[in-house]
C-alpha cells in the first residue's frame, strides 16, 4: 500500500491490468477514482502517445500485469474485442468524471 505506479507527467510506455488490490487515480493531491481488479491503467498515454494524465498509487496490496505500449497497441489493432473492452473503460470514466461535475 502506498506505492506510486505511475506519477502525473512522466512518459507513458507501458499499460497495467490490475489483477488484484485496487490503487487511487490522483490529481494533484486530489483522489479522483479508484480503480480494481480487472481496471486498466496508463492506457490514455499509450493510446493518445502523450504524457501521464494522473498519479496511480496502490490503496492495499496490489499485483499487476504490465503490456509494453507498442504491444498493446498490436494487441488492439488485432483484436476488436479488447478494442471495444478499451473503449468501454474510456467511455465509464469520462460518463463518471460528467457526473461528479454536476
């Protein structure tokens, strides 16, 4: 618990799947989402080729599996069904991010 797993800012060269635990999504000092078993991580950097949106810090105990950037962007230009998994993921935090703004 406590680990920093990826820092707002940095370069973005590799995605995380939480296999189990759950990490805190900051902005600034600010905990914005958290996220589970089964959630993606650093994805937005790999995708978009930009810079880390937020800092991720483990909540508990948490184990990851880790995907080079460039082979998750293979991954889903072969695969639609992880695509659309993907997609999916982006479209519920920004429908969550909408709703706290109300």
């Amino acid at each position: 618990a406590g680990e920093t797993i990826i820092t707002e800012g940095e370069e973005g060269t590799s995605l995380y799947v939480v296999i189990n635990g759950k990490v805190g999504v900051y902005k600034g000092n600010q905990l914005i989402n958290e996220i589970g078993a089964g959630g993606l991580l650093g994805e937005m950097a790999i995708i978009e080729k930009q810079r880390r949106s937020a800092t991720i810090t483990t909540l508990n105990e948490t184990s990851f599996l880790v995907i080079a950037g460039d082979d998750f962007m293979k991954l889903l230009e072969r695969n639609s069904s992880i695509s659309i998994s993907v997609i999916k993921t982006l479209t519920s935090r920004l429908r969550k991010m909408l709703e706290v703004e109300k």
